[in-house]
C-alpha cells in the first residue's frame, strides 16, 4: 500500500472570476490543482472556476454538481508515493451538449464583468483549424452552423466570440483567452479561430477583437491517463477515496504562460507557474520531446502489443527507438533558453514514461492522430531535412500510423480509429495497398503540409519504413534498428 500524503481543500472560492471550457481530466488534474493550491494559500480567492462541457460527458457534470464542485486528484510519485488532494475551487459546472441546453447560462456567465479569463481544453480540433496551414475551417459543421447562427455558437470559437460580442455591447472590457492545448503557438491559434468567424460574421467585431483581446501562450505539462472501473477501484482500495470524479496522475507538473493579462490574474508564480515573456521555446521543446515521444509510443507500441506507456518503455528496443528519437530527431530542431539542458529533459522524460503506477494507454494518445502529428513530428521533419539528418524514428512513426488508421490491428478483433478523418482513412484501405496507400496518405493536405510531402526524401523515408514494418513486421524494425544504435 502507498503512502498517502492527504491535502484537504481550504478556504472559499467567493466569486468566479475564470471560465473554462472542457471539463476534461486534464483540466481537473493541472490547472484547477495550481488554482485550488493559491486558494489554500490565500484562504478565499475571487478566483473560483466555472467550467463547461461543450459536447458531450453530461454525467460528469452532475456529478460535480452532486458533489457541489468537489472532488480529489491522485497524485502518484510513484507506487509507493501518492498524494490525495481535495479540490474546491469549481464553483459551477454546466453542460451544453449538443442542444445547447445551457448555453445561455455558459454565455452570459461569459459575459459577466467578473469574469477575466476564459481558459480552454478542447483538444487540437476542438479550434475547428486545419492542422497543417492553421486556417479556420469553414467547412466544419459546428463553424459553418456558428456562422449562420452567431448567437447560439456550438464551437468552442463561436462561443468565445459571442461573449465577447456581448461584452463589446455592454461597454465591458474583454476578457483574456488562455488556449491550454497542446499546440505550437496555441495563443495565437486561438487567436486565428476567433478572429477569422468574427470576420465572417461582423468585421467591426472583429478588428475590435485584434485589438483589444488579449490570446497569451501557454505550455501546460502533466501526465493524465483516462480514468476506468480499475481506476476508480484503485483508488477505493489503496487510498479509501470513493469519488467518481476524482482524477489520477503523475506527481510531475508544469505550467508555463505568457504574461499578459490586462485584466489581472491570479498570483500564479507563487504556486510554481513560469511566467515569462515567450513561450514558444517551452512550447517546441515539450511538443517534440514528450508529445512526439509519446505518439511514438502509442503507434509502435500498438502494433508490437502493448497496451500501456509503462509496457511499452519497459520493452527495451522501444526504450531505445525513444531515447534515439529525442536524441537525434527532436533535440537538434530546438533552440532553448540558456540553462536548459535538454539531456537531462530527455532523461527525465523517461523516467516520468517509466512511472508503472500509471496506465496511460496507448489508445488514448493515439485519438486524433490526423490534429497532433504537424505539431509533434511534422514540423521538426522539416527542419531535420532542411539540416540534411535522417528522420528515420519519424519516419517509422509516420508509417506506424499509417497501419493504424487503416488496417485492424494484429491480434485484436475491434479496432475503431478515433480521429475526424477516420472515414477517409476507411476510404483509403477500401481502394488502395502498399506503396499507393501511402501515397494517398501523404497527399491529404489536411494534415501533411504539401512543401513537406513534395520533398522526395520524406515520402521516401515513410515508403522505407511503411515497406519494412509490412513485410517483415514490427518486431523485426525494431531489432534492426536498435542494432544500429
């Protein structure tokens, strides 16, 4: 049994001052974490949450409201090491679902002159942007809908944008976007969301949100596995904490944020947060190193078997396939701050993979494919190629991924690809094999950026691996590769 370090929550949320939208895991195990330490601290803080679900998890939402906000994060060092805190600093929680069926109250919670950030974590296509130009879709049925209809938005642009437009209205100040997704420049990002629907629906909105809406960057940091029955049973066993919202994740935490909120924020670096005046250093780094790493894990280690990050790493030729990949593949495309030792960052990063009191699975990184790789291996195989290295591990990724989206996996009888282009890729296996396959991936434009799949060295570095992981398997890569190392 581990030892439990119980940290109770203290103190009254007495006015909500942020809104967040997505009431996902992730939000609930880091942001909220670092907002209920400052509230503990200070003993009341204007600074209590609201937060929303936008599409869909309606029984989590009651749940927080049976359990009037509460609920407690896991936090494991390791095994041996975890500490229970008790969160309290959600104040309301609101479900709009696809009926909209609160979407007033989310809007004018929005609107109300209290609230002075909005945070988001709505995934990479929950911004409705194309992933390899960053263009707003305007194909997307949520954003084609939101520009029809600008007052009862459904995306998660549209809704920023009415309670902007609300706020602009009523002579209100606007409030601070702070995009908390993993995407490169996400301030920005989220900045092009709104800014291209505002200019499609009102283009007097629209410069007054360029010039008075302030989208800071921000790089967030913790491992947060998906909760299931084992999950929740582990905890009623090992720690006596029976909550159904309660989340579980590694003792690691980082925050990083622009500093850019004209209308106040909470003192956040006394609770650890690094805010600085860029970002996109912090942003790269962690993108290449971790998320790259991970996706790595996730393709790979699916077609070898595995299940888990844990399972995966503990396989010593996937071990070495990551510590070759971060070595040669992510650190030469990064440029960081001096005092920032990208060995070290690496080898912490593997121990923190290694964390076996975590079941991250593979599967959940894996949702979503087609939105996370131009950020995580795209971008960086550019720079290597332009550098003249090998993008041999990117390669073998890329090629993995492939397989993934388009054949069953080895072994298992239901395979269901998670990810908006799932019917294009059914698409795809129902008219093509082989090596014309591959070239029918490589030409989507909505994710692989056509400067990057005209270049004959990148399509055939993917053919190389697509070739060699069809013909004589995983196991045999992986063998041939680490004997190269």
């Amino acid at each position: 049994m581990p030892v439990v370090k119980r940290v109770p929550c203290t103190g009254t949320a007495a006015q909500i001052g942020i809104v967040h939208l997505g009431l996902g895991a992730f939000h609930r195990a880091h942001q909220a974490v670092y907002l209920q330490r400052h509230l503990n601290r200070h003993g009341d803080s204007e600074w209590g949450v609201c937060s929303a679900n936008l599409r869909s998890n309606r029984t989590l939402v009651e749940q927080m409201r049976e359990q009037d906000g509460r609920y407690h994060v896991a936090e494991y060092r390791d095994r041996e090491q975890v500490t229970l805190r008790e969160i309290g600093v959600l104040r309301q929680a609101l479900y709009v679902g696809e009926g909209g069926e609160e979407l007033e109250q989310l809007l004018q919670r929005m609107a109300a002159p209290q609230t002075r950030i909005v945070t988001l974590t709505v995934t990479e296509k929950g911004y409705c942007l194309s992933p390899s130009s960053g263009q707003l879709r305007r194909e997307d049925p949520t954003i084609a809908h939101d520009i029809a209809h600008p007052h009862t938005p459904r995306s998660a642009p549209g809704i920023v944008l009415e309670a902007l437009r609300r706020r602009r209205a009523e002579g209100v100040p606007a409030f601070t976007v702070l995009c908390c997704d993993n995407m490169p420049d996400n301030g920005q990002r989220t900045r092009q969301a709104v800014s291209a629907l505002a200019a499609l629906q009102d283009e007097a909105l629209a410069q007054w949100v360029e010039q008075q809406v302030a989208f800071p960057s921000c790089m967030v940091d913790r491992i947060v596995p998906a909760m299931d029955d084992e999950s929740f049973r582990r905890l009623a066993q090992q720690l006596d904490c029976h909550d159904r919202a309660a989340v579980v994740c590694e003792s690691f935490s980082q925050w990083v944020i622009e500093d850019h909120f004209p209308l106040g924020r909470p003192d956040w670096e006394v609770e650890g947060v690094q805010m600085v005046d860029d970002v996109r250093p912090f942003e790269t780094m962690k993108l290449r190193m971790l998320n790259g790493s991970h996706s790595l894990l996730a393709y790979v280690g699916l077609l070898a078997g595995h299940e888990s990050v844990f399972e995966a790493v503990s396989d010593v030729r996937l071990a070495r396939l990551i510590a070759r990949y971060m070595a040669e593949e992510a650190t030469p495309t990064l440029d960081m701050p001096a005092g920032i030792d990208l060995s070290a960052y690496a080898h912490d990063l593997q121990a923190r993979f290694a964390n076996d009191s975590l079941q991250h699975r593979l599967r959940q990184i894996a949702m979503d494919g087609s939105q996370k790789l131009p950020q995580r291996w795209l971008l960086g195989a550019q720079q290597l190629l332009d550098q003249g290295r090998d993008i041999d591990c990117t390669a073998l990724g890329i090629a993995a991924w492939i397989l993934y989206c388009t054949q069953p996996l080895p072994g298992r009888a239901a395979h269901v690809v998670d990810d908006p282009l799932s019917a294009t890729f059914a698409d795809l296996a129902g008219r093509s094999e082989g090596a014309s396959r591959v070239d029918a991936v490589l030409d989507l434009h909505e994710v692989f950026p056509p400067q990057l799949s005209a270049r004959p060295a990148f399509r055939d570095a993917v053919h190389r691996a697509y070739g060699a992981l069809t013909r004589d398997g995983v196991d045999s890569l992986l063998h041939a590769l680490a004997a190269s190392n």
